[in-house]
C-alpha cells in the first residue's frame, strides 16, 4: 500500500488493513471528505477520486504536486536543501554533520531551518504563493518538528525544526504518490464539509469522512478547530447521505482517556439498526499528538450506514 509523504496528524495508514476491506466494491466516486494525508483515497479502489480538506496550503501542496512534472519537483527540493545548506544524511551520513541518528539533527539544521522559514514567511507576507512556495513549503514541513503543518493567526509557518531531513524513505514514498495523484482519475478541492456538494453524489458513489477527533488532544483541535457544533453539523450531514442512499464511512473515537463523545453514541443509539460501529484494533501511544499518558487506548470505530 502507498504511504503519504506527509506524516499529518491522524492519518489512517496503519489502519488501511482493517479500514478498506470493509468497503463497498465497484465504487464511482470516491470522496476523501477530511484527506489530511490522503493515505486512504489514494489506496481506495474507484473510478475517481475527490480530495477534499479545509485546509488550503495542504491542498495547495497536493495540487502543485500533481501538475508538476515530478522532476522540476526534485530539483526543487534539492536546490533548496542546497541553497539553505540542510542536512541530508543520505547523501554525506550523520557524521558529516557532526551528528548521531540516535538525537538527530535539530542541533545543526536550527539556524539554517529558520533562514528558510523566515524566508517563506516574507514570500507568503509579499503574496507570492506559486508553485515554488507550496514546494518551499513541503521542504519545510519534512524539516519541521514532527513533521507537522501548523501556522499561526498571522498567516506565517511557525513549527520549531525537528530531528530529521529528506531521507531516502521521505524521497521514495513522495515519489510514488506523486506517480499515484497524477495518473489516478482524482481532483482537489478546498471546502469546509458543510459547503460540499453532494448533489451529483449517486448511491454509487461512496464518502468517507475521517474528522478531527471531539475529545482528543491533536494539534487541530488545541484552539477550538473542532467543536460540538462542528459534530452536530457533520453527523447532519451523514444523515443526509443516507437519506439520499449514498453509502458512507465514519472514523471517530467513542471513548478516550476517560472520556465519551456522548454525541457520537447518542447519534449511534438513536440510529441503532441504521447504522453499525465496527471496532478498529489500533492505538495511538506513538503518535506525536498524544498526551503524557502513552498508554491509554482509544475506542476507535469505523461507522457503516450499509
């Protein structure tokens, strides 16, 4: 299976295996309502594909990779690996670098990693979001603590630099998704769910929706990103798909930590003999955006209406 080259919070790789054989067959359209990484709508099997997030520098990212001839996309990174003097183990190893695998290489890409985040900040500041911006934007991203996506009220990328660079595995899973959204049948498209139209949708097309989590602590959701409101109006919108008989996929988390999203099993109660949870087996204890307590597991579910 292919693996996103983006490591964005939540993505639903290592559940791929539990996640797509409960899926209808012979699907049309496909619709990645929420696609943070894009791991399941580029794995899906169906005609088309719609990417869809709020998120518009994620897409912007997505939709530059796509038109790009993948080799202008390489010599971009390179040249800006090269220009701000980064790291790339790959090429000269860790002791080049004065390093060790074991800690990373925060200490010698900080300075240079700044300069380059400093330096995109003013171009997005002067209006100058191309195609070599979003690529800027991407290398910033795999230099980037945890890397993660995340930019402050003023518009400007504002992550620490993080322990690792654009190694071969980074290089190997960006070049096949990039084969993999420029010869699939698939568009991206930057909506908020409530604004997506499903009018054209048929009962052969099929939505998946994998929504920031109401009761865990990931970085969407730290400054309110996801709220009740958000829940209410998104179990709405499912309910709508089932009325108009277009099948659709939930993730969600029931329980957690101590906690219930008593909307979510409120929705389920009422709906009981409707809709169905199927049970996922995977924890999240080494996913960055879990709290000091490692060891809990969250009740994760995949929500049917078929």
């Amino acid at each position: 299976m292919l693996q996103s080259p983006l490591n964005y919070t939540g993505g639903k790789y290592k559940l791929l295996p539990q996640i797509l054989p409960l899926f209808p067959k012979h699907l049309h359209v496909f619709v990645d309502l929420f696609c943070g990484g894009c791991n399941v709508g580029c794995n899906v099997q169906s005609r088309q594909v719609i990417f869809n997030d709020c998120n518009s520098n994620l897409l912007s990212i997505y939709q530059t990779l796509k038109s790009l001839k993948k080799e202008c996309t390489f010599q971009w990174i390179y040249e800006i690996i090269d220009h701000y003097n980064l790291s790339l183990v790959s090429r000269h190893g860790y002791e080049y670098y004065h390093c060790e695998s074991s800690k990373g290489l925060s200490q010698y890409n900080k300075d240079k990693f700044l300069k380059l985040r400093e330096d995109f900040n003013k171009m997005g500041a002067a209006g100058r979001q191309d195609s070599y911006y979003y690529i800027m934007l991407f290398v910033m991203i795999v230099y980037a603590f945890n890397n993660q996506i995340r930019f402050n009220n003023h518009g400007e990328f504002n992550l620490p630099v993080g322990k690792r660079d654009f190694n071969k595995k980074v290089e190997q899973k960006l070049s096949d998704f990039i084969d993999r959204i420029q010869h699939k049948d698939c568009t991206f498209t930057c909506k908020d769910f409530r604004d997506f139209d499903i009018s054209t949708l048929t009962p052969s097309d099929f939505v998946y929706a994998d929504p920031p989590y109401l009761i865990t602590c990931a970085t969407y959701n730290e400054q309110g990103g996801w709220s009740e409101d958000a829940e209410r109006d998104l179990l709405a919108f499912l309910d709508r798909l089932h009325h108009r008989h277009i099948p659709f996929a939930l993730s969600n988390v029931l329980r957690s930590k101590g906690k219930e999203n008593r909307l979510l099993a409120d929705w389920l109660e009422k709906n009981t003999g409707i809709y169905r949870a199927v049970p996922l087996s995977y924890s999240y204890a080494n996913s960055n955006y879990q709290t000091k307590d490692k060891s809990s597991v969250s009740e994760e579910v995949l929500i049917l209406n078929y």
